[in-house]
C-alpha cells in the first residue's frame, strides 16, 4: 500500500516537472511562458520598457525581465556568467569583448542603435543653452557640471570628448561630477544638485524628463560615434525566444521606438 | 592602489567619528539616564539608519541639500558653496548614517553602569564635569570605544550614500570603497584587487587594536 502511494506521488512529481520544463507544445495543455532576462544599459531605460511592453504584447509567451545598469558592471558580471540571456549595450565594445571571451557567439551580435549627448539644463535654469551651446558649460554661474564617469560609461567617454573638441574641457575640468551611470547623470542635474550636465538625448525625450528641462543636441562630429550593440549569451535559457526578442529590437518596430526616443540608426 | 583615495578615507573617517563623539557621547548619555516619557521617539530615530538602505538615505541627503531645497539654499547663503558633492556633504551623510553605531554602544555602556558610583563621587564634592570623565568614562570604555571603532569602520567601507551624494570627485569625494568599484567597472581588476586587500589588512589590524585596547582599562 506505501510502496503504491509513494509510486503515484512519484508519478505525479514527474508529470508536474514535465509540464513545467516541457519545451514542445505537443505535450503540455497549457501554453508555457518563458523568461528572458535582459541586461540593458541605463540609457536604453525608458525605449526598451516600451519595447518589451509591445514585444510581450505580440508574444504572449514570452515575459521579458529588464535591469538597467552600466554596461562596464554588466561586462563584469557576464563575463563571470551572470545568468543574463540578453546583453544590451551601450558601447559594442563589451559584447564583443565577451565573444572573445567565448561567452557569445559571433553570430548574434548585433548593433541596434546609436547614441546621441546633450547638454542637459532644468526649466528653471538661467542657463541659456539653446543658444549658447556649449558655451553655456563656461558661464559664471556654473559650479558643478555633471557628466557620467569616463572611466568606465560610454556616455562620460562621449562627453569628455565632446568637452575637448567645443574647447571646453580645460574650464569645466574643475566642475566635473561624476555620475555612476548616465540615469545617475541626469538625476544629479534633474535633482539640481548640479547646475548643467551632458546626457544621453534619450533620456532627455523620456517622459520622466522631457516636461522638466531644456538641452542642446551635441554635433555628431565632437565625439566618437557611440555605437550600440549586444549579444545572445551562450547560457540563454530559451535560445528561441531571446532571438525573437533581438530580432524585434533591431526589427521596425525596434528602429521606430529607437527614432523617436532620439537614437540614430545603425544605417543612418 | 589609490592613495589619494585611502588618505581622504582616513580623513572623512577620523572627522565621522571625532564629531559623532562629540554629538553621540551627550546624546547617549541623555538617552540612558533619562526618564522622559518620549524617549523612545528619540531612540527610533537613531537606529534609523540601520534599517534604511544607504542609497535612500543618500537620496534624501541629495534632496534635502540641493540648492533647491531649504536646508541646502541656506547653506548656500552661509557659507556660499554648495553641500552635494563636496567634503562636507559627504561628511555629512556619513554622521547621519553612522549615528546608531556611535550612539548605541555607548547608550549600552552608560546604562550598564552601577550608577549608585556617580552618586557616591557627586556626595564625595566631585562635580559632575569630573565625575563624567573620573568615573562614568572610565568605567564605560570599553562600550565607548567599540561605538568609536564601529564608527570608524564603518566610515571607511561606506559606499552607497557616498554613491549617491558624492559624485566621484578624485581628492574630494572619491573614497576607497568608490575608488574600487571604479576599478572594476573599468575591468581594471589588478588595481581594484590591491586596493581591496590593503582595505582588508588595514580593517583587520584596527579591529584587531580595539579588542586589545578595549581589555585595558581608559589611560587617564
């Protein structure tokens, strides 16, 4: 009589294990929902959120987890096998970086947009940046300009160059904060703890900020053109679904989100 | 290994813990002789900060020290520079934050005294000046200096409310443990690595130096 409970109880482990990992439909009722976790640079925050929404919504079966973070601590941790599926970065440097590291295939990078700076000011701001441009970072009433940290965020790299290229860098050098991740950047400036800082356009055209300041579009010729880029890791749990997920991105209705949250194109 | 950042580490530490001995030695005493009704209001909002996530903490000293805030404009007006990202700022989120491992300990020493003692030393003529620092702080060393070590270390491996006021200035506000987690997002690992074990030796023989000193008894 125990041996038989115990069997049955076996049985119906079994079956509920199966169902939970079953792959093929053929063999479950119910239709399963895959995960797939995503790392994404901070940048990407407020586009790529109305992407998985539209994403989730044409795939059902798919639930997609985002954290936002600097690309340098994801690079860290993936290359210690984080158990990320996607990598979204800001710079295609790191994903690349993991390939050759063997921790990505060669096949599935890809690159999905390109980044743009501004100089970022609030509504209440003297500062006339409009006009002014990068001039408005030398006006007598700035004390502290914030840009993301060159050492490490694509971003800060982007802005430091842009600095030496206007001519700037010399004056503001004093001034610099240093923000953990370009998010960090604009809060200090959105906070007002700064007087002015350089972000990401996309971040500046996210509705958390968009009501809130006033920027100038850096030209595209006083940095280094920040290439964005990814890759599939080799520990992806659903291989299938992170594909649909990347091909998505870079798919129209990727580029369409991307355009209008102020990221150039891979083609532009 | 960034020495620039290991001398102002020391330097925001030996402040946290010189002021908060100075604010934390009368609060504590005040907390353990007291028998006001309201105490434990007080007593809540000290151990705060051990509940409360560094990063919030460094948020609201963000919010509550911006330019825009009442706090922060006065300060402005005072002393004309701005709190966020400067020493002071720093210094000032660090005492906030390390409040309960000051105060505590020594709450804990000043109220584990015999205190039939200080009566006795105030019937004797003593004055309570020199009965605080003849009887009550002898007796309660070595609660007293366990607050000062805690305070320090926890100074020294502070991060996140540096994190979120500090801005990474080099010389400023760059402290070690920020100066380390900079290493490593730059995959400097090398760097980041000899920092990080000069951290773990320095804790280790300070940690080592209170436990040996707080056997002694206070030289006074």
């Amino acid at each position: 009589m125990r041996t038989g409970v115990s069997a049955l109880l076996l049985l119906q482990m079994v079956a509920i294990y199966g169902c939970g990992r079953s792959t093929s439909p053929a063999q479950s009722t119910a239709p399963t929902v895959s995960k797939v976790s995503v790392a994404a640079a901070a940048d990407l925050k407020y586009a790529l959120d109305e992407l998985i929404v539209e994403f989730e919504k044409s795939h059902p079966n798919v639930e997609v987890e985002p954290t936002y973070g600097s690309s340098g601590n994801f690079f860290a941790q993936l290359s210690k096998k984080a158990p990320f599926d996607i990598f979204f970065s800001a710079d295609i440097d790191f994903p690349r970086k993991l390939i050759a590291q063997g921790h990505a295939a060669q096949e599935t990078e890809f690159m999905y947009a390109v980044g743009q700076i501004v100089v970022w000011v609030r509504n209440e701001s003297p500062l006339d940046v409009a006009s002014k441009g990068a001039q408005a970072l030398v006006e007598p009433g700035v004390r502290k300009i914030a840009i993301a940290n060159p050492k490490h965020a694509p971003y800060g790299r982007a802005a430091e160059a842009a600095l030496t290229h206007l001519g700037v860098y010399e004056q503001v050098q004093d001034r610099l904060v240093l923000g953990e991740n370009i998010a960090q950047t604009a809060q200090f400036v959105e906070s007002g703890a700064a007087d002015i800082g350089v972000i990401a356009l996309s971040l500046a055209m996210a509705p958390a900020l968009k009501e809130k300041g006033r920027y100038w579009i850096v030209p595209l010729d006083a940095y280094p053109r920040l290439e964005q880029g990814g890759a599939i890791l080799n520990w992806a749990t659903d291989r299938e679904a992170t594909d649909s997920l990347r091909k998505y991105v870079i798919g129209d209705e990727g580029r369409e989100v991307f355009r209008r949250y102020g990221f150039l194109l891979p083609g532009d | 290994m960034d020495f620039t950042a290991i001398w102002l580490t020391l330097k925001l530490a030996s402040a946290t813990t010189l002021i908060l001995a100075l604010i934390g030695l009368p609060l504590a005493y005040w907390l353990a002789m007291s028998s006001w009704r309201g105490k434990f209001l007080v007593e809540s909002v000290v151990a705060l900060p051990l509940v409360l996530p560094p990063t919030v903490l460094g948020f609201y000293v963000l919010m509550a020290t911006g330019p825009n805030s009442a706090f922060g404009s006065l300060y402005e007006r005072v002393t004309g520079s701005l709190l966020p990202f400067s020493f002071p700022g720093i210094l000032l989120g660090s005492i906030l934050y390390n409040l309960p491992f000051a105060v505590r300990p020594f709450m804990a020493a000043f109220a584990g005294m015999n205190r039939r003692l200080i009566e006795a030393s105030w019937c004797l003529g003593e004055s309570r000046w020199r009965t605080f620092w003849r009887v009550t702080m002898p007796l309660c060393w070595p609660g007293v200096l366990t607050g000062l070590v805690l305070t320090f270390a926890h100074t020294v491996g502070e991060f996140g409310v540096v994190l979120m006021v500090g801005g990474n200035i080099p010389g400023v506000t760059r402290t070690i443990s920020i100066s380390i987690y900079d290493d490593v997002q730059a995959l400097n690992y090398a760097s980041a690595g000899q920092t990080a074990l000069g951290l773990v030796i320095f804790s280790l023989v300070v940690l080592c130096l209170a436990h040996v000193l707080g056997r002694r008894r206070l030289p006074l």
